[in-house]
C-alpha cells in the first residue's frame, strides 16, 4: 500500500426532506448573499426551485440567480457566472443539480476570487490557492462532484474539455435526498450508474502494491451499484435502491477508493475527448462505450488484476485467470446493455473516421501519454477508439 493522505471535509445532509434544511444550514455558516445556480429548469417543474427559495428566504438569505447551467458546463457561461459573483459580493455559491451544475458553481467560486480568467485553472496556467465557498443540493447521483475535488468544464471555441482537481473545488456541505432523484430518467439514471462504477473502478485498475482493504471497498461498491441499478431500472422510486446509488456517487469520488493506489483516471481522459468534441454526448454513456473497449486492450498487461475484478464482483467462476479476467470484462460490457447503454460510438451518430481527431484531442496533439498498466499513447489511443466504433 502506499502512503497517502485522505481528506474529505464536506458535511453531508443525507436523508429524506433534508433540502428544506437549506437555509438554517447556510444560516449556521454565517453566509447572508448567495449566488443560486441551477440547469435548465427541472427544478422548477419538480417544485424543489420553490422550495429552496422559501428555504433561503426564511433564513434572511440574499439570492443572486443564475440558472441555464448545460449539460458539460460550458465556460462561457462560467464567465458570466464570475462577473455577476464579483459585482454582487456573493459570499457563497449554492448549486442544485447534478454534478454539471456543481462543476459549474467550483469554477465559478475559484473565478470570483482569483484574478485571471477560468480557463487558466485546467490548463495550470493558475493554481488557485483560495475560493469562495460551495454547497450544493444533490439532484442526480452520478459525477461525485459533491465530494471530490474536481470539476471538469467545456470550453466551445476549443472543442476541449478539462478537468481541474484542487483541494479549494471541495464542497462544504451536501444535501443529499434520494427522493429528488426519483424523477430522473431511466437514461440519465444509467448514465450515472455508469460513471459512479468507473470512478470506482478506474481507481481500482491502477499499477500498486497490494491494497486488499481498498479493493474490498471498492468492490463493494460497484456490487451495490450494479444490483441497485438493476432494481432501477424495474422501480425507479424504489428509494433503498435510490439511496444506495446516491451515497456510492460520493463514495466512487471522494478519494476513498483510490487510498493507498495511484489515481489517474485514464478512461476519463479518453471520454472527455469524446464528448469535447460532441458535446451532446452524456458522459456516462461516452464511459460505457469505452470503459469495456480500454479493459480489453489493457488487460493482457494485468491478467491477475481483471480476474480479481472479474470474480469479486462478477461471481466468475473460472479457474483459468485469462478466461476469468475476459469474463469479467463482458460481464461488465453486458451490465451496461442490460441497462441500455450505448455499446458503440457509432451509436452516437459521430462519423467512422472520428478515431483520429478523438486521439489528437486526448493527447493534447501528441504531446502527452495517458497513464495505464502501459502507457497510452496517439496511436493506442486512437486504437482503443477505432475498436469501439
């Protein structure tokens, strides 16, 4: 194992109603002018818009809107975001969604604060060393965004997606209901399914000494996932199974699983080449297409590794570690259909020589080598998209 620091310092609100808590919550902070972000309007029709402003007005809390946030946030609206923080003296920003919206709110609380424009915080042009702080009401479980330290933006003009870890993106608090998660999509509902077990398992399949505990965990999370997605997919109101997906979302991401292991997230960096360039793309379904597609490339590089996963998880049987270790992997691809993902990138409507501009985006133009259990480079990447088409 090796040495590691954990920290994961947001306070978590997890229960039925605990959203109309909000107010007293950030009244206890001390915080008086708020910036209140959300998406495009679920909120409102669900009646939650309603009552988290009755929750704020009720605590003497000052709101400054800014709803619209889209699916894989984009920064020019985080710039505006920025510039309506500073102009009103926002002290906090409070976001309710999912982990867009709350990406949306990271960055815009490191901007408000830090004298540069957003896009220098991906690009390491600008480590921020301060930030307001970020709450958030958790609408969908999926990105983890609620207890990581990451947020992952889209710059348009660029047609890239980055992401931006800081110890600064951390929330201070989580409400987590898994009653406002009831009225998600059996699609978005997949999709985070699908992200929650990749957080998880691209933590899990990395090069370290044993960590027998870690992986337990781990594994533990993704059997939970995999039999309460399926409980889903029958009763999307079934709220044990709504709340077991919602607290593995804050679990797969928090830092938890990854003690003791290296943490690169190599699937990631393929997907958000993937859905930088077709923005329109769910990144949990961009996950499911590409997840099996990269463990059937690497796995001959770590058999061990694949059959552990394949037979802790995915009760393979077979004695044979090659056989068990590919089981495993189609055992996954198939939980993944079974729950109607994407199993393509053909499946996206995105042309058949998309291969090469998707490995260009990843590797920064050739200039980097994804982490693996071996190095991924243009060309390997480019193969690992060229076998999911």
């Amino acid at each position: 194992m090796l040495d590691f620091t954990y920290y994961a310092p947001t306070k978590v609100h997890f229960g039925k109603g605990k959203h109309k808590d909000v107010g007293k919550i950030i009244k206890e902070y001390g915080y008086k002018r708020i910036m209140l972000q959300y998406g495009k309007g679920s909120i409102k029709k669900s009646g939650l818009y309603e009552e988290v402003i009755k929750a704020l007005a009720e605590n003497d809390i000052e709101v400054v809107e800014m709803g619209g946030v889209e699916p894989n946030p984009k920064i020019s609206f985080v710039r505006e975001a920025v510039k309506l923080a500073r102009e009103r003296n926002v002290e906090m920003i409070l976001a309710v969604g999912g982990g867009s919206v709350i990406d949306s709110c990271k960055y815009t609380a490191a901007g408000a604060v830090n004298d540069c424009d957003v896009w220098e915080f991906p690009t390491r042009k600008t480590i921020p060393s301060k930030s307001l702080p970020v709450g958030c009401i958790l609408t969908i479980a999926a990105a983890g965004s609620e207890m990581s330290c990451s947020a992952v933006i889209t710059n348009t003009e660029l047609n890239m997606k980055r992401g931006f870890n800081n110890e600064v993106n951390r929330c201070k608090f989580a409400i987590c209901n898994p009653e406002l998660t009831y009225t998600v999509s059996e699609y978005h509902t997949a999709c985070g399914i699908v992200d929650i077990m990749a957080h998880t398992m691209e933590r899990y399949f990395t090069v370290c000494e044993p960590t027998d505990l870690t992986d337990r965990i781990a594994e533990s999370i993704l059997k939970s996932v995999v039999g309460a997605g399926r409980v889903l997919m029958e009763n999307p109101c079934d709220y044990d199974a709504r709340a077991t997906v919602m607290w593995a979302s804050s679990l797969s991401h928090n830092d938890l699983t990854g003690c003791g292991r290296e943490n690169v997230l190599a699937v990631h960096q393929l997907e958000h080449a993937l859905s930088g360039e077709y923005d329109y793309i769910a990144h949990g379904a961009g996950l499911a297409v590409l997840f099996p597609a990269w463990a059937r490339y690497v796995c001959k590089y770590n058999i061990s590794r694949f059959a552990q996963f394949a037979r802790r998880v995915w009760d393979v049987s077979d004695t044979d570690d090659a056989a068990a270790a590919y089981g495993g992997i189609e055992k996954m691809a198939q939980f993944f259909a079974d729950i109607k993902m994407p199993l393509r990138l053909r499946d996206f409507d995105i042309p058949s020589d998309c291969s090469a501009r998707l490995a260009d985006l990843c590797t920064f133009g050739k200039q980097r080598e994804i982490k693996s259990f071996i190095s991924l480079d243009y060309d390997r990447v480019r193969e690992i998209f060229e076998s999911c088409w």
